[in-house]
C-alpha cells in the first residue's frame, strides 16, 4: 500500500520530480530505451511515445549555464535559449547527456539556429513549424510529422503503427484532461491552492517518465486537494491570471512576488499550464497523423502570425476563472511574446480587465523591482 502523504508533502514530490528523474533516465536507457529531448509544446509526443522513446524537456530554467553558453551566443538573448543551450556545451544536465535524440522545431529565431549549433554534437531533428492554423498549414504540418516518423522508423529500426499512434493520442488525451481538471480546482472562488504549487506540479509532472503514473498521481493530487479544500489560506486574495513566455526560470521573481502580494495565481495561460491542455487530439480520426498535426497547430504561442487562438483562450480564461487581473510575463529579448504584448493589452481593454506587462530574465537582481511593481498592480485591484 502506498503512503498516505500530506498535501505539501504531495506539492513536494512534484517539485523534486526533475532532479528524482535522472535516475530513472539512466535506468530506461540502461534497459534499451531511446530518449528524445524536446524544448517545444509544439513536438508531436505521440510520435516519440508510438516509437518507443522517452521524452524529456531540456528547456533551461537556470542562470547557472548562462556563462557557458555566452561564449557561443549573443548576450542579448532569451535566457531560456541560453540556459538551455549552456546546459548543452557544458555537460552539466544529465538529460541532455542521456538525450540521443533532440527533437527542435522552427518557432523563434534564436531557438531554431540554437538547434543548429546543438546539431554538431547530438543527433538533431527539426520541424518545420508552420506560421498559422489555416487548413493548407495544417495539411503542410501533418506531412512535417509523416517526415518526422519516417525519419524515426529508419534511423532507430522501429515501426510506427497507426494502432501505436491511436493509443498514443488517448493516453497523453487523458493526461491532458487530468491536467486541465487539476487547473480547474482554481475556478472556486477563493481557490484552494496556490499557483506556485500548482505550477511546479504541472513542470515537475513531466519528468514522471510513465504515462499511467502521470496520469495517476494528477489525478490523486486533484482528489486530495478537492477532499481537503484548503481555500481559507486563499480568502480575500485578488484572482490573477499569469500568461505569456514559460516561466520555469522566473517563477519566484513572478509567480512567487504575485503570492507575496496578496495575489493568488487561479490560472496559468502558458505553456506548462492551460494551453497545452485546452484541445484534444481527435483520437477516432480516420488520419491519426492529420488529427494530431491539427491538435499542436492549435495551441496558441506568439510565434504564429495571428495568434488568434491565444486570444480566444484568454478571452474565455477570465471569465471562467473570474479574474480581477492579468499579468503578462515576457522573457527578455523575446520579439514576438513582446511584440504581441500590444494585443494583449487591447484585449484587456476591451474586456475591461486590469493588466499589467513585465520583463524579465533569469539574472538576479531584478527581484525587488519586480516585487514593488506586482504589489502596486495588485493593490489597485478591486
Ligand atoms: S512559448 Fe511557444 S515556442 Fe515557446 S515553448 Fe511554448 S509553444 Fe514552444
Ligand atoms: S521565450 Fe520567446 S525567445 Fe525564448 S525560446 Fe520561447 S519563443 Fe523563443
């Protein structure tokens, strides 16, 4: 029988699940599994599930690497291309050392040539991400993904079958379902947990590297949280929604100082939170791969021109979670999370919703700053 653990113990083992994983890694690949590592909510997990590999996220989340990877890139560069790539030339995560595979995509710039550069040291494949979700776009990405498949089939000797990416879709729809349920608790009013806690749950989940314990332990989480209802610890704290570029590497100088401030995070619209999980794959189709190429091109990031469907969602999100306030978070020298920011802040204008916008990148130093700014937003809201 497994222990009974309390909730904080609970939001623990999440938060622990990234450095617990390099293990179980090891011991995956010792047994003959393959693992692919991926930067991107755009790459196609059913294809690396149907063929067998283990797929890891190596997007850095710490100032640490930085320096190493200065040497190379410009300074003037999105702290999350990086830390990543500085986790790459010097070693130093075990993830990317144990990754046979890394998969990229053509979202930004910086990221797109930061594969490039990866390519002369790992095994690299990379997408070609179309720019829109109109239907020739869509038709284009389900041929991207027919040439990714191949590509695994004949370099790794394994078969891709349709039934492999059928059953593939469904269980990664149920994770998809348990996460999205477990962002929901937030809709009670006040909400029963914390943001950062949930945000931590929502990164550290994928490094649980089996996909029913996935499922399973966001599930138990949910059940627990629901059963215990801990919403007093939430009580008369402003409702704010968190959007923009991932967080992992900024998350206490933002989510932490919004927490600080009586604020109480009740929905995440980026990518390790709501937006990975809003649509499904249609797993009855009669082209798996057609239904899995329509399902990524609809997740709603700013590297897509228009990005109507991160509107749509926002747009919905602060109803749904009855919002006072929207906070946008832009990693530095992010052009199109920042351009987009003047689309944001019109929506929010036409909604009537309280917003503010801030920068930010990995470096400390900033933290003060950034604290008074969240306080003062957060003090103003009614
Ligand atoms: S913000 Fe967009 S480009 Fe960046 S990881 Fe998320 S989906 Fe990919
Ligand atoms: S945050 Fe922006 S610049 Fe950084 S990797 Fe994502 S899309 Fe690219």
């Amino acid at each position: 029988m497994s222990e009974i653990l309390s909730l904080p113990k609970r939001f623990e083992e999440f938060t622990d699940a990234r450095k617990n994983g390099f293990l179980k890694v090891k011991e995956l690949k010792e047994s003959g599994k393959k693992v692919a590592g991926i930067f991107c909510t755009f790459t196609p997990q059913e294809i690396l599930d149907a063929a067998g590999f283990v797929s890891v996220s190596l997007c850095g989340m710490s100032a640490e690497t930085i320096p190493d990877a200065e040497v190379d890139l410009p300074k003037n560069l999105c702290p999350l291309i990086k830390s990543s790539y500085g986790f790459y030339v010097s070693d130093k995560c075990p993830y990317t050392y144990f990754s046979d595979l890394i998969v990229g995509e053509t979202t930004c710039d910086g990221k797109k040539k930061m594969y490039e550069l990866m390519g002369k040291g790992k095994k690299t494949f990379i997408l070609h991400l179309p720019q829109s979700e109109d239907e020739f776009e869509i038709e284009n990405w389900a041929n991207e993904l027919r040439r990714f498949k191949d590509f695994i089939e004949k370099e790794y000797g394994v078969r891709i079958t349709e039934e492999k990416l059928r059953e593939a879709a469904k269980l990664r729809n149920v994770e998809r379902i348990e996460r999205r349920k477990l962002m929901e608790v937030q809709k009670q009013n006040p909400a029963p947990a914390l943001g950062i806690d949930l945000y931590k749950t929502m990164d550290g989940v994928g490094f649980l590297f089996d996909e029913q314990v996935r499922i399973d332990k966001l599930k138990g989480l949910r059940e627990q949280i629901e059963a215990e209802n801990n919403y007093k610890q939430n009580e008369g704290k402003k409702r704010i929604l968190v959007t923009g570029c991932p967080i992992g590497g900024v998350l206490d100088k933002t989510v932490g100082a919004i927490e600080k401030s009586n604020g109480n995070v009740v929905c995440f619209e980026n990518c390790a939170g709501l937006k990975a999980c809003l649509r499904l794959v249609d797993e009855n189709s009669p082209d798996i791969i057609y239904a899995i190429a329509k399902r990524y091109l609809s997740i709603g990031c700013a590297v897509m021109a228009p990005d109507n469907t991160r509107m749509k969602n926002l747009r919905e999100l602060v109803k749904e979670f009855q919002v006072d306030g929207v906070i946008n978070v832009t990693l530095h020298a992010c052009t199109t999370y920042d351009v987009e920011s003047k689309l944001v802040s019109d929506l929010m204008k036409e909604l009537n919703m309280p917003y503010m916008s801030v920068e930010c990148d990995y470096t400390p130093g900033d933290e003060g700053q950034l604290l008074t700014r969240i306080q003062a937003f957060i003090e103003m809201l009614k």
